[in-house]
C-alpha cells in the first residue's frame, strides 16, 4: 500500500469543512493511518515548501512568502492516507492547485475559487484548503518531516 500526506490549511480549517473533505477520501477507500493537529514554525514550512518541494526554485522568493505567512495564519492539520496508489488518487480528487481552474468535483472545484491572479494582486496566499503530496518519492520525504514512526499506524 502506498502512503501519502496531506495538510489542511488554516483556511479548511477556519471554515468547518475538514471533516466533510476527509469524508470524501475515506469514501474512495483511504485509509487514514497518521494524523495531528499542529501549528510548525517558520523552519518546519521552509523544509516542507523548500527543502522538499523546491517551492522558491520553482516559483520563486514571493510565493514561498505568501504562502509561508497564509500558512501561519493558524494551526494544520496534518494526516498520512494509505490506499493503492493513493498519492495520484489523492492528487485527482483534490483538483489544481488553483482553485479558479479545479473541475467541478474536485475538492477545490467545489469548496473554493480564487485565482492566482487575484491573489498576486492582493499579495496574498491562495487559500486552496490543502497540500497534497506531489509523488509518491515527495510523499516518502513529507510523510517522514511531518511524522515519526510511532505516529503512524498499521491496522
């Protein structure tokens, strides 16, 4: 079975809708086998954005800033899912990671909207509910940044 993280941005959090989109991968036969509640300081999202994702490499100093401060604006919830090639599943039902071009049923076509555009232009983060694992060798890295063995459970 293949593992995979995800995150729920303070923004899925903030609006209650937490439950209703992990309801929707257990549906699909995800199983959640680690999962906390936490609030990671500047280093923590450096090593995740940057150190794992390459995320200033790739898009550069300003998005990793605003992402970095829409990130703090309050506490994650961090969770591994296990189920047969769970990490290109996880990454379909989750949609594009700008909420504006998600398809309709996706969890981002459905719970959000904003462009990058007009984030770029507020200078603001894209509040776009979660993070989820790009392939499954990211997947290995996050899942081993956010959690430690004995967090995660086998049943």
């Amino acid at each position: 079975m293949e593992r995979t993280l995800i995150i729920f941005k303070p923004d899925a959090i903030q609006r209650g809708i937490v439950g209703e989109i992990l309801t929707r991968f257990e549906k699909a036969g995800l199983k959640m086998v680690g999962a906390k509640m936490v609030q990671p300081n500047n280093e923590h999202f450096h090593k995740h954005y940057e150190g794992i994702g390459q995320m200033i490499s790739r898009r550069g100093q300003k998005a990793f800033d605003v992402t970095l401060e829409m990130m703090q604006q309050g506490p994650v919830l961090a969770m591994v899912m296990e189920g047969v090639e769970s990490v290109s599943l996880v990454r379909k039902m989750v949609g594009t990671t700008e909420p504006k071009s998600a398809a309709p049923g996706t969890i981002r076509g459905d719970y959000a909207h904003m462009s990058f555009g007009y984030a770029d232009e507020q200078g603001v983060g894209i509040p776009n509910l979660m993070h989820a694992s790009g392939d499954p060798e990211e997947a290995k890295k996050e899942i081993a940044h956010w959690f430690s063995e004995t967090e995660i459970f086998d049943y």
